[in-house]
C-alpha cells in the first residue's frame, strides 16, 4: 500500500551553510541553489518512517569526489567535449580501439584509482552500520562506495578497480595490470588531455600508435575492465538479485542520479508497480521524476549529512 509520505511545495527560505564539496571538486559539480529547509525536513521524514531503505546512486554523487559525470549541465563530459565513452561492441572488435582505451586508461589511472569517498558516501555506509539502509545499488565504477566500507552494496555496472579475461573470464586487479603496462611501455610517454568520467583522459590518436597492451596471462585472450560498456547489457542473475533486494525493501531513494541508463531505470519502474514511496535527490530532472513523491535538489553531501536515519 502507498504510504502517506510528504509531497514537495513550494521553496521556503534557503538554509545557510558551508558547502561539503572541497572547493577544488567544485569544477565537475553542476551549479545548485542551496536546499530550502522545508524540502530538507520532508526528505528526514522520508528516510525517518522508512524500515528497510533501498537507496540507488549514480555518478552525482561522485562528481563531488572529484569526478566527472557524462550529462551534467555544462560541467558533464557531453557538456564540455564531443568525445563520447566507449563502446562494448567497438572494444571487442578492434585492436585499435582497445590500444586506445587502454594508453587513454592507463593515463588516467593514477588520478581515478585515487579518489575518496566523499561524505555523502560516508552517510550512506553509516545508514547501513544502523540498519536504515537495506541494500544500495550503484551505477558508478569507481569503487568509492567500497573505499567507504558499504558492505550491502551491488555494483550494477561492475568496477574499474577489476579487470576481466573476455577468453577464460579470470578476475584480476586493475592496479596489476598498471605494473604490465609500465613494464611493457617503459618509455612511453603521452600529454593527457582532460578527465573522462570513467578514468581516462583524452589522448591524440598519434599519442598511442605504440602503446603495448598486454594479454591475458592464463590463456593470452583479450583484456578488459570489468565494467558494463555502453551498448552492453547487466548479467540477468544480478537484475534479479537486485530485483529480490528491492522486494525486501519499503522505500526507494535515488541519489545523484538522472537515470537516462534503463539499467538503473528499471528498478523505479518496478518500484512504481509495487506502489513503493520513492524519493530523489539530485540536481536537475530525472527519468523517475513522475514515478516521484519527493524531489529535492541539491548537493548530495550537503543534504545527506543533514539527514539522520531515526
């Protein structure tokens, strides 16, 4: 049965405050008002009267540890470049293009392998600990919910710390296969470009002509991050074992994402037909926005740390 949960009005006045986000993140952040304090005190009622909160997150979140998401207005990858993120079907066909990926990754590695959680992360790893939160799935790669200490945690989209076999499907990690790089390219050099959202950076094609790209060391197939590309689809057994964690649960929260990816989509739309309350934080409109009781705008970090999972 739907719950009697609060639907937003009219902003009252801005609460004041200090903004969570160091300021040189702020860069890959879109622009935000500040969030008034009665959507504040709506979104405390929301997660208050859930039990078993079921929270999915995206890239908004992580824009404020640092890194770049694909569709923010004028900060977002689209946005600022018209470079667009790897194909799934374009990766596995072409050596060339897998040559590129990999110099253009292994760039930018250094920079994206050390991000840190930010404190919208730490509310949500604190909400398990307390047992508000029930399951959170994540859209994002970059392992920050991890570094956190999130335990109930599903990687919908795989993580960019793991690299896979496309041969014998062997796991193996993504800071092993940086020492093979720099073992076989130990004098390559390039001038990397700006920071893509999925760890790379922009490299001219002339840059990577003669990059080496190691093989599988168990059976020498083809290397890739263990990650679902554009174009890919989610292994079905972890749509359902998300699918089972939502059913378990009594209230949805969205957090820094559009949901534009049906892959992440598709969990509101079975939220809708279980007639779930579903809240969303994030600045600008979302896919799930009439699927909605509570829309508020705003920072994530700023807003979930106001928050307490009574």
């Amino acid at each position: 049965m739907r719950l009697p949960w609060p639907v937003l009005t009219p902003q009252t006045a801005p609460m004041r405050r200090a903004s969570s986000v160091p300021a040189g993140m702020l860069s890959f952040v879109p622009a935000c008002s500040t969030t008034d304090a009665q959507s504040l005190e709506q979104l405390q009622d929301f997660v208050a009267r859930a039990r078993r909160l079921f929270a999915i997150t995206g890239a908004g979140l992580s824009t404020e540890s640092g890194i770049p998401d694909y569709r923010s207005e004028g900060v977002g990858l689209y946005a600022r470049t018209d470079r667009r993120p790897m194909q799934h079907a374009e990766f596995v066909r072409s050596a060339k293009s897998r040559q590129r990926y990999w110099a253009r990754n292994f760039v930018g590695w250094p920079q994206f392998s050390s991000h840190q959680p930010n404190s919208a992360h730490k509310v949500l790893q604190r909400w398990e600990e307390r047992g508000k939160l029930h399951w959170l799935v994540t859209q994002n790669v970059d392992a920050l919910h991890s570094k956190a200490g999130q335990k109930r945690l599903t990687e919908l989209h795989g993580c960019a710390h793991r690299v896979m076999c496309l041969g014998c499907g062997v796991i193996s990690a993504r800071e092993e296969l940086q020492r093979r790089f720099l073992t076989s390219n130990p004098d390559w050099t390039a001038q990397a470009g700006a920071v893509a959202p999925d760890g790379d950076v922009f490299l001219e094609d002339e840059q990577v002509l003669h990059f080496r790209v190691p093989s599988c060391q168990d059976c020498g197939g083809i290397l890739k991050p263990e990650v679902t590309f554009f174009g890919d689809t989610v292994n079905k057994a972890t749509v359902q074992f998300v699918h089972d964690r939502l059913a378990e649960s009594d209230a949805v929260l969205v957090v820094g994402s559009s949901l534009q990816v049906y892959s992440g989509y598709r969990f509101l739309l079975a939220a809708g037909d279980r007639r779930m309350p579903v809240a969303i934080l994030n600045i600008g409109a979302t896919r799930a926005d009439h699927l909605a009781e509570l829309k508020v705008s705003g920072r994530c970090g700023e807003v979930l740390s106001l928050i307490q999972p009574v």
